[in-house]
C-alpha cells in the first residue's frame, strides 16, 4: 500500500484521495448522529411521561445508538481495508511477476523496503531489516560506489530517472537499471529501481566489441608506424625543407587518423556499455586544469582562464569528465581561428555543479544548435578544410553528460561566439573529494 501511495503523481502536494472520502463519511456521520439525538430525544418525552421510565428509555436509546455506530464502523473498515488489500495484493501480483529484479530503498540509510518476488528468487527471502547493498552484493559493508542517490535528486526533490547498467557481485548477471527517486507516504525520499536481466545481450555486444577491438587493431598498427617513422624523420638534420614540410604534414594526419579511431571507439563504448563504475566527488578545478593541460587545438592566439572555486566538486567518472571539457576546449579553439579569450567557468547550483565554456569563434546558427550534437552532423561554415574532425566529439560529450545524469545545451549566434553549459550532480554532503590520480 505504501508503494501505491508513493507511485501516486504529486502524493506530496495535492490531498490524497482517501482524506476526501474521510471527510464525507465523517460528516456524514455527525449529522446523522446529530439529527437522531435531537429527533429520539422529542419523541421518547412525548411518549414517556415517567422520570425514571424516560431515563431507562434514554439509556436504552444510548446503547442502542453506540451499537449501531459500532457496526456502521465496522462495515467502513472492513469494506475499506478489504479493498486495500485487495489493491496490494493486486499490485504486488504484477510486480513479482514482472521478469525484473524491483525494489525500494530508503535513500539516506539505505534499508529496503519492498523487494519483489523475482528478486526473492535471485538473493533470497531474509530481506528484511537490511540495506541494499548488503542484500543484492557479495561482500558489501557499505554503500556502493556506483551508487545512483546523487544522480537522482534536483534541488533537494525527485529529479529524472537515471538508467544504468552494472555487473550484479552476487549472481555475476548483467542488469540494465532503471532508477528513480520518489516521496514515501511518510516523507522521506526514497529510491526505487527495476533491474532488467541483460546478460544474453551483452555477451553479443561483448562478441561485437571485439570484432571492433580486431578491426581497429588493424588499422592503429599502420597508423602508429606512420606516425612514429614520421616522428623519426622530422629528427633527422638536413633534411630539405620541402621534404620536412611533407613529413611534418604526413605525422599531423596520421595523429588525426589516430584520434578518429579512438574517438569513434569510444562513442561505441559509451553507447554500448553503460556501467556505472569508478564514480566518486571530483574536484571540478582539477578537472577543468587537466583538460587544458591535455588540449593539442589551443594555440598562443588563445587566452585560456578558470574561474572555479577550490572547494566545488562534482559526482562522476574522473576520466570521462576530462575527455568532456577537453573535447568542448577543442571545439573552441578550433572554430577561433583568429584566437581570443576562452573562459571556463564553474558555479555551485545546490544540487548540481553548472560548468561553462565561452568563447568568442564564429558562433552556431540557432538551427544548428540542436544537430551539432548528432553522431558524423558538422558545422557548415563553407571551406570544411579548414576544419578538422568528421562530428563525433561533441556525440560522445552529450553521451556522457547524460550517462552522468547532467544536462548540455548551447548559447549561440553566428559571429558572436558560443557558450556550452554543462550541469553536473554535486556529491551528497558526506562525500571525500578524490584526490588526483
């Protein structure tokens, strides 16, 4: 019954029906209650004119009047609770037999609630007066790393559904999660997850990654040979300066051919395996230092500055988060040709960690603005050599934005420059930031 109250829309805000229903019968009640008392008493003076008769009557009347409320109630209730349960019953029919591992945890202590008959199958009955992470993992004594709590709540209320995917440590299964947070009956914020059981396909997609893995391979091997046999000559003294300007550029193709391998294999990856794993409070100045430390597009032309404090931190991939803001860099300085000012801001929003990237480049049309972010989509800006890369980067940003439970947009306007916002979850408030590594 709790979990039908919890999965009611806005239980919070709006009046549950039953206090509705509660009313009517208490009115009811006291104006059914009001008129026998008022009428009875009328009609037992003009019939009885004895004291001691009318008294005995009154106490008789009394009695009856107790009785009679007595069943009524009992009618209510039971009519009532039956349908109650009924309902739970109903309810808790259709979840165990959902081929899906469902369950309800407090998201501050972590105990469960309700676990469902599927999962009882997988990890047993004795569920009861234990965490999650202890019921559903092998060995677990406290919360999870990739637990999904910080991704799911926005300014303190239930955020948006998180979808995840994780190795389970217990049955060794993969489950594709979907997670939710939502407002128990007694108030306090709960989280409920369904986790479907997707081992069957992710074993063909770990058959089709390695056919990948085989075919990059192939390709990278020639690629690392050109690359590093180009190094080699540009090393070389007295070499012509026509032949060291065609080396110089074979080497710089060869790097791009090499970067375009890599970023294509990892927007298959991200899109492909969701796992959740290695998440942890993230110093955001750390992040956004790394990211214009590892950035090959930035020239001298580009002023490059972080605004952030030192103590904002965000909840998320330490790996993944630097390829974000490198990438966004690498699109700034790559659409300024002429160079200017690049300013990469952080600011604490509560919930969330908003990061911004401006720049002064040749902007973004507003109907280009949505597309830019779809796989192989790039900016028609005329001459397309002049600009590298075949539009995966930004795909892969957007990827793992969302993977992270944040949000990416862009404010543009042809000749004005860009700026790219970024949301991302702050930790919870007992979260160690990590240190660099």
């Amino acid at each position: 019954m709790a979990i039908m109250a919890a999965m009611t829309p806005d239980n919070r805000r709006s009046p549950p029906p039953w206090l509705a229903a509660a009313c009517k019968v208490a009115c009811v009640y006291m104006l059914a209650a009001g008129l026998w008392i008022a009428f009875s008493d009328q009609i037992l003076e003009r019939l009885v004119s004895d004291p001691a008769e009318l008294s005995r009557w009154q106490t008789i009347k009394g009695w009856l009047f107790v009785v009679m409320t007595g069943g009524l109630l009992f009618a209510y209730l039971h009519r009532t609770l039956r349908r109650q349960h009924e309902a739970f019953d109903e309810l808790t029919m259709l979840f165990d037999s959902v081929p899906a591992i469902i369950y309800v945890a407090d998201m501050r202590s972590h105990k469960l609630l309700y676990v469902n008959g599927y999962a009882v199958k997988r990890f047993g009955g004795q569920w009861q007066q234990r965490t999650c992470f202890d019921y559903l993992q092998q060995g677990q004594q406290q919360p999870c790393g990739f637990c999904s709590n910080p991704l799911l709540l926005r300014d303190g209320q239930p955020g948006p559904a998180v979808t995840w995917e994780f190795r389970n440590t217990r049955d060794g299964r993969w489950y594709q999660c979907l997670d939710k947070a939502v407002r128990w009956p007694d108030g306090r914020m709960v989280r409920m997850e369904i986790a479907l059981d997707i081992t069957e396909r992710k074993e063909l997609e770990r058959t089709k990654e390695e056919l990948l893995s085989a075919v990059s391979h192939e390709m990278r091997t020639p690629l690392t040979a050109i690359a590093g046999f180009s190094e080699l000559l540009l090393e070389e003294t007295g070499l012509p300066e026509t032949v060291r300007r065609h080396v110089e550029t074979i080497f710089r193709e060869a790097e791009k051919m090499q970067d375009l391998v890599q970023t294509f294999l990892e927007v298959r990856r991200l899109k492909t395996d969701q796992a959740r794993i290695d998440y942890e409070a993230l110093p955001v100045r750390q992040l956004l230092e790394q990211a214009v430390g590892g950035s090959r597009e930035c020239t001298d032309k580009h002023a490059l500055r972080i605004d952030c404090p030192e103590e904002l931190t965000v909840f998320g991939n330490r790996r993944e988060l630097i390829q974000v803001f490198r990438q966004l860099l690498a699109n700034s300085c790559r659409f300024s040709p002429q160079g200017g000012p690049i300013l990469l801001q952080a600011e604490d929003l509560g919930d969330s960690c908003r990061v911004t990237l401006a720049d002064r480049g040749i902007g973004i049309p507003r109907e280009e603005q949505e597309r830019i972010f779809e796989p192989f989509h790039r900016l028609d800006i005329g001459d397309r050599r002049r600009v590298r890369g075949i539009g995966l980067g930004l795909a892969m940003v957007r990827e793992i934005v969302n993977l992270h439970g944040g949000t990416i947009t862009v404010e543009s306007a042809p000749g004005e420059g860009s700026r790219f916002l970024v949301s991302l979850p702050r930790p919870l408030p007992d979260s160690t930031p990590a240190a660099d590594g």
